[in-house]
C-alpha cells in the first residue's frame, strides 16, 4: 500500500533509538500517522516542527497497519515566528486540539484547508481572533457549531451581548441581563466586528473551550493528549495563561 498526499505536521513523538512516530493532517487521508525512521536525528527535526506543511509518501504492507513516512519540507510554518511565543503558543494549539479532535484515517478537506489558511496568516496582529473563529470553525466541521445569527430567546438579530453554555446559541443584551452571571459574554469580533482586545481573546478562547470539552473532548480519540474526559490539550491551556496574564489592550480597529 502506497499512496503520495500533502499534509501538516501535528506532532513528532519519539520512537525507540532513532525514530519518530508523526501525526499528520493530510488533505484527502485525514489524521495519519506513520514511522519516520531518523525522525529525532538532526536533519529530520527542523521537518517535524509542529504546523510546518511537507509532502508526505506513506507506504506499508497492509492498510492497518503504521506503515512508514518520507516527509520533504514544503513550508516551514513555526520557523518564521520563532520571535513571537505567542504566536508559537497559537500554532502548537492548532495542532494539538486538531490531532485530539479528529478520528484516525477519516478525510476532512474542510478542516485541512481550515488549519491550512490559519498557519498560513502572515499578519502577526490578526492571529490571535483568527484563532479563535479557527475553533469555531472546527466546532462546527464537527457538528457542534455554535448558532450566533440571533437571539435565542427573542430573534432579534441585533444587540446580541452573550452565549448560553447550554445551548451555544447567541442572547440580547434585554433577553440576557437577568441572567448574565450564568452566559458567557459574547465578543463583538465574533460577530464582525473590527476591535478587540486582549480581553476579548480570552472570552472567545473561553466559550470555544468550553464547547471542546463538553463535545468534543468528553469522549476523546487521544489519551496521550486528552488523559481524562473533558480536558484541553495541554498547548490549549497554556493560551489561556498567556492572554489570562497579558494586561488588556486595544489591538486592532480596522
């Protein structure tokens, strides 16, 4: 069995002596993994660099079984932000919540393109709410999209200010006041809107985590990187220190 694809690195785990076992996205596989033999070497580690995009030729006996990688660099994603944490932090998220979302062997060109155009952004200001609307965008190639088109108590399409945790569903501001403390606030570049802040990044990381791990994470394909029901990868919890402890500011109003 043989087959050629273009895929994206989601992980690199050590494999006995030499060898690595890597995890990729590929655009008509899905989630596959394979045995690339010298994969802790020297050469073979600036290749298996989380987010980076290779050409991948995978070949085994038979279709079950690991079978084994020759991987070449097309684009070196992580290199070109080795100067910004943040951005590093963003992508080995992507990667992560990706490798723990989605079943082995199952092709999902849509989520592919999806974390194909974010580790592609260039604008460094930009990564930040594109990632997150990324996560929204899984949630919902996974069938748990949440619905912020309206208000779910009254229709109105206008002044919607929170999100239930119940349902994912979208609440005025009127609708919603009395119950405030139990919704999520909800920020306006969810919505279109052009500014945001640091503050506004940890709400949207906060209602996409929660829906991950109601959903998605509640009966988890990766012990290694879910160990218990519900969990966050940890590159996931990590985001939300980092814009948990960064002081608010304004960083964008386009």
């Amino acid at each position: 069995m043989e087959w050629i694809d273009e895929g994206i690195v989601l992980s690199a785990r050590p494999h006995g002596e030499n060898a690595a076992v890597v995890t990729l996205l590929t655009a008509a596989h899905g989630r596959h993994a394979g045995l690339v033999p010298g994969g802790q070497g020297r050469a073979a580690r600036p290749i298996l660099q989380p987010g980076n995009r290779v050409q991948a030729k995978w070949r085994a006996r038979l279709v079950d079984q690991l079978g084994t990688y020759k991987l070449d660099l097309v684009a070196a994603h992580a290199a070109q932000w080795l100067d910004s944490p943040e951005i590093i932090s963003l992508i080995q998220s992507a990667c992560a919540v990706t490798e723990a979302s989605l079943p082995e062997r199952q092709p999902m060109p849509g989520v592919y393109a999806g974390l194909a155009a974010l580790l592609s952004l260039q604008d460094a200001d930009l990564w930040a709410p594109v990632y997150v609307k990324w996560e929204m965008a899984l949630l919902q190639a996974l069938g748990y999209g949440l619905d912020l088109s309206q208000c779910a108590a009254s229709g109105e399409k206008e002044n919607l200010a929170y999100v239930s945790p119940r349902t994912g569903c979208a609440v005025s501001r009127k609708a919603g006041e009395p119950y405030r403390d139990k919704l999520f606030a909800l920020p306006s570049f969810l919505l279109g809107g052009g500014a945001w802040d640091t503050s506004d990044i940890l709400l949207g990381l906060e209602i996409a985590g929660h829906f991950l791990s109601r959903h998605v994470f509640s009966n988890p394909h990766s012990r290694i990187l879910i160990p218990h029901d519900g969990a966050l990868p940890r590159a996931r919890q990590r985001l939300l220190d980092i814009y948990g402890k960064t002081q608010t500011e304004p960083v964008a109003d386009k």
